[in-house]
C-alpha cells in the first residue's frame, strides 16, 4: 500500500506514545470532596460509595495528612449533621463552634499551606433538604442569597480560601462576592457551580450526608440536562458577577458542556467528577466487570482533555497513588 500517512507510527512505541501524549493528569489538578461527621474516632463509609468515609475531626485530619503526603492540597469540605441540628433557615451554618466552621478551623490550623475550599448551600443544613428558604412548598431566590452570603462569611472567617456557591439561586455570585468584600476578604476566591444541572448521579452524595431533599426535586434551580446554550448564560453571569473559577458538574455524561464553557471563558475551567460517577466505576470493578483502575484513569483523563483544569473528584488520592507509582 501507498500510505503517505500512517498515524499508527506515532503510536509504535511507550517513549513516542509519550512524547507525543497532549494531555497530562497531575495531582496539583485535583481538589478531594472529604466528609465530615461529629464524634471522635469514627470513620464511617458510605454504602453507595466503596472507598470513600464520613470522618470524625480527629480522623479527618489524619486523612487530609496523608493525601498531603500523596501530593494532593486541596480538598472541599461538606459536613453530615444530625438531623436535629437541621432548620428553615441552616442555622448551624453560621455557628462558629459547630462542625463544619470548627472543621474548616482546624484544618487551616494543622495544614496552613493546604486549599480549603467550603460549599456554600443550604442543602446539608436545611430541615426541608433542599438548597434554598422553602415557603408553600416554593424555593425562595432572594431570602436565600442572604443565607448564603453571612455563610460564606462564617466560612471565610474560619479560614476558608475558596468558597463555593452549589446552590443555583439568581445572582449569588454577585451577592456573595459583595458580602465577602464588605467584610474584608477581598483574598477569598469563588469557584461558582456555574453550570450544574439537576442530575441522577448525585444520589450517593445525599446518602452521604442524609441531604435529600424531603419533597419534590430541584428542577427549579438546578439546570435540566438537555440544555448546553443554557449554560453560557450561567457562565456570563457567573463571569460578571465576579466568579474566579466556573464549575461543571456533573463531569462525565457533560464532557461538552467543559468544553463549551472552557472555549468560551478565559477564566480556569473546574469539573465536578460527582458520587454517582465515583460509584458507577467503584460498582462495576467490584463485580469484576471492569479493570477499576484503568476506568479510574480513563476517566479523569477525558474530563482534563474535554478543558477542565481542576477536578473535584473522590478519585483523589487513589489516582494520587497512582500517579505516584508511575
Ligand atoms: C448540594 C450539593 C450536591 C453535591 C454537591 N453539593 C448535591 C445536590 O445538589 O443535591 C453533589 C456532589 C456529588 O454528588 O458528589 N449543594
């Protein structure tokens, strides 16, 4: 045959595969979701997510140490309160000895060069599970945005250095960079859930932190899945109002929407690889159906190639492992 091109010749060999390979995953791309849960010495996993554990303070720093050691610096905290705790209104997110505020504290304190990134939402404080102020079963826009500004007040004060807002309420980027401005933390960033639409795959994260919502769903915030110009116009608002990073979430089943918001934006593209994605690979290697780890890699790759350069995802510090084995 008379072939002038022959892609396969820079396939031909591990050096040239290589040299040539466009995209790299590295442990500085990753932020680690960790959980937090009240009491001491308790390390509880989630049924729905094998590998992955709902810590106790004490234990969670012990964690976060070793993913330090592995070379993995930032980490987003979500907390798991007793449903006694949780009110109208998320009280206890602005409680400085609570959990979570206690939680953010401590880290900064023991690790002061790790990236503590804190999730501003209603949802794991709130009696009615949902992510904004409920009144005759409606989602409030604007009362909400004041929850959640004092919040990521509370958070920004107890040490956070990013905060991110995953709720979908109108206008909180703006809001929240005001509040935080106002209140001198002009040095906090905001990596807004710019797009995050109203998905099946976050089913496990709300095992994990017994925040499902206790009616309806969150078609009214949340974006619906069949719409990608949608989200350019969460993106300009998010971009407008101030946001550092725009976030995708979910990852995989959205690899377009990355791509869309990372060649429309100059600003760093972040997705969110969520629990549903975690279990779905966790799930079919424990059935020996595929090989875990090559999935595992696989998939982090594309969500890096489709122009996310930070990824969320509970794959942290195995894919750390990894890559520290290589
Ligand atoms: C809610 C929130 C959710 C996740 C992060 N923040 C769930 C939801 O919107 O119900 C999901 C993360 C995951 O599934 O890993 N503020």
């Amino acid at each position: 045959m008379n072939l002038i091109r022959r892609p396969r010749r820079n396939r031909q060999s591990a050096v040239i595969r290589d040299m040539v390979q466009e995209t790299h995953l590295s442990v500085n791309d990753f932020i680690f979701p960790l959980f937090v849960m009240e009491g001491q010495n308790i390390r509880s996993e989630v049924a729905s997510m094998p590998g992955i554990y709902r810590y106790s303070l004490d234990l969670l720093l012990d964690e976060i140490g070793q993913c330090v050691d592995l070379g993995v610096r930032a980490f987003d905290l979500f907390p798991n309160l007793p449903e006694a705790k949780k009110d109208k209104y998320a009280t206890e997110s602005c409680n400085p000895d609570g959990l979570y505020l206690q939680t953010i504290r401590a880290v900064k304190d023991r690790f002061p060069d790790v990236v503590v990134m804190t999730d501003v939402a209603m949802d794991p404080y709130s009696s009615d599970g949902h992510d904004g102020v409920v009144e005759n079963g409606k989602i409030l826009n604007d009362p909400t945005l004041e929850v959640l500004g004092k919040m990521a007040v509370a958070q920004a004060q107890a040490g956070a250095d990013i905060v991110g807002p995953s709720d979908m309420m109108d206008g909180r980027v703006g809001y929240v960079r005001q509040m935080l401005d106002v209140h001198g933390f002009q040095d906090v960033a905001i990596m807004s859930y710019s797009a995050k639409y109203a998905s099946a795959f976050y089913g496990p994260f709300r095992d994990a932190l017994d925040s499902a919502p206790k009616f309806g769903d969150k078609k009214t915030y949340q974006m619906n899945p069949a719409n990608s110009r949608e989200a350019l116009i969460e993106a300009e608002l998010d971009f407008a109002e101030g946001a550092d990073y725009l976030m995708v979430k979910p990852a995989l089943p959205y690899l377009d929407i990355i791509k869309l918001l990372s060649d429309n934006y100059e600003l760093p593209i972040a997705a969110y690889n969520v629990s549903g994605e975690y279990a779905m690979i966790k799930a079919a290697a424990q059935n020996g159906w595929l090989d875990g780890q090559r999935a595992m890699a696989e998939a982090l790759m594309s969500i890096k190639r489709a122009g996310a350069s930070v990824i969320l995802t509970y794959f942290a510090k195995e894919m750390a492992e990894l890559l520290n084995d290589r």
